[in-house]
C-alpha cells in the first residue's frame, strides 16, 4: 500500500526540479567572449584567408621525379622513359642515339624551367628546380660527370644549395652524381687517396706497336667531378705517389716528346685545386696542360 506524499515532499520534488531546470539553462547559456579577446574588424576580414604554412625541406630519392602539374605531361612521360632505358647503364651512355636523345631532352627540360622562372605566377615554383634538376640527370647520362655540358646544367642546380627548403635536396643530388660519376672499370685505376675520395685514373692506348700512353686524370669521387684532365691523349702517367690524403705525385711523359722520354714530376694538391712544379713555382691544374707543353717547347 502506497503513502500519498506530504505536503513536506512536495516542496522538496519541486525544489529539485526548479534547480534542475535552473542549472541545464545556464550550461546552455554561451559564454560572453572578453572584449579584450573579440577579433578585430580586419580580423574578421581576413578570416576566410587560408594560413600560411611552413613546407617540409625536399629530399625525396633519385633521379626520379614527383608529377609537376605546370609541365606538359609528354615531357615528364619522355622522362621517366629515358630513366628506365638507362637504369642499368652507366654514365655516360656509349649509344650514340641514347647519348642525343638524352641531350634533346636535357635541353627541353632546362628550357622549360626557365620559362616558368620568366613567369611572375611561377618564378616561386618548386617545378623549376625539379625541371633543373631532369634536366642536369639527363645530361649526367648523356655526357658524363666529367663533361663541360653536364657541369653547366648542374649550375643550376647548385643555385639551390642556400635555399633552406632545396638544400637537401641539392645534397641528395651530389650523392646520385657521386655515385654515377666514379669510373666503372677499376682497371683504368691507377691509385686512389688514402680515404678513397680521389682517384687517378688512366685511359690506356696504343700509338703504335708495343708503345702504350695511359691518358691521366684526376676525379673527385664525392662530386664525381674531374680536377685534373688532359686535352691531348699523348700525356701519359706513368707513376702516382699519393704523400697524403689529398697530395699526389704524377710522373708525367708526352709521347713523342721533344726530347723523347724526358719524365716531368707534378705535385697535385687535389683538396686546393693547385700543382707544384718539378722546377718550382704553383699553377691551377686548368693552366697545367699548357704550362708543361711551353717547358717542353723550351726544352
């Protein structure tokens, strides 16, 4: 049997539920925002601007390339084509319909990339460095690290290399060249620096019978660049003495030579780009060639 409530009872239940009712309408109640903190008119404004954001530094694998929206498609498709064709060639290509083909479009690559650099809506666009770099790749393969061509396309690139976002990158690229610069045959070999990052390097031929001249030079493995590097192949090494890390010794003889056989001994300091001659005095290894021909016209 139920009770019927008090009168006390009721007060209470009724009580409650005023306060109930009380509470949920103030938590429903928004907030009044402190004048100190309301945005601006201008704020207000500018709120539908989209925020600026701080892009990642690039520093993805090579040689490929990501899609570049601003560039023709054939061209990228030309591209990833010639890739695949070389993958397991080394540089430089020997074909010569390779060779030109990879030139044409090194060229059409750089050519674009200073199209969209011409351009006000693009000269900010990441795409000119990634049409720079195609483009110093596809030289690589086509001319070889050693070349004038592919070191005038890395300029470029190397543009870059103070740019916090590109910089890298740019190092990611100096690794590819390194490693696709170095010489495939270690018989051309004759000595390598201590540490392994010089290196001297022979070209062997016969001028005649029995008679062999090795055509020097001198690379840079970490750059896969050439220091050193004679016009005429009748230069010939026959003798490298490496005194430290970044010094070598080269005993040099020009075939025929005038007078026949004479020996000239260089110093090369390959980390300072310089050489010390046998008869005293330095000169920058692009003068050496033309130094050592006017001693032996003197002679």
């Amino acid at each position: 049997m139920l009770l019927a409530p008090t009168f006390k009872d009721v007060m209470v239940i009724t009580l409650y539920n005023r306060l109930k009712a009380c509470l949920e309408h103030r938590l429903r109640k928004p907030v009044a925002i402190e004048p100190a903190f309301a945005p601006t008119r201008v704020e207000q404004g500018l709120a539908w601007l989209p925020r600026n954001r701080v892009f990642e530094a690039l520093d993805l694998p090579l040689p490929g390339c990501p899609s570049l929206g601003l560039v023709d498609a054939s061209l990228q498709q030309r591209y990833a084509a010639f890739l695949v064709g070389v993958a397991a060639t080394p540089a430089p290509l020997t074909d010569d319909a390779e060779r030109e083909s990879g030139r044409r479009l090194a060229r059409e690559l750089l050519s674009q990339a200073i199209d969209l650099g011409s351009s006000r809506a693009h000269e900010q666009s990441d795409e000119i460095y990634w049409l720079a770099q195609c483009a110093a790749i596809a030289s690589l393969f086509a001319d070889g690290a050693q070349s004038a061509e592919f070191a005038g396309y890395r300029q470029h690139v190397e543009y870059y290399r103070s740019s916090g976002r590109m910089a890298a990158q740019v190092k990611a690229f100096d690794r590819f060249v390194a490693a696709s610069g170095q010489p495939v045959a270690d018989a051309e070999a004759l000595s390598c620096s201590a540490d392994g990052r010089y290196r001297v390097m022979v070209s062997p031929w016969e001028p005649r019978h029995s008679l062999w001249v090795y055509s020097p030079r001198i690379i840079d493995t970490h750059q896969g660049t050439s220091l050193l590097r004679f016009n005429d192949a009748c230069w010939s090494a026959d003798v490298s003495t490496w005194h430290d890390r970044a010094t070598v010794e080269l005993a040099l003889r020009k075939f025929p030579g005038r007078p026949a056989g004479k020996q000239v001994k260089v110093i090369i300091d390959c980390a300072n780009r310089f050489a010390r001659l046998q008869a005293g005095g330095e000169i920058e290894l692009k003068d050496l060639e033309r130094v050592l021909d006017a001693g032996l016209e003197r002679d």
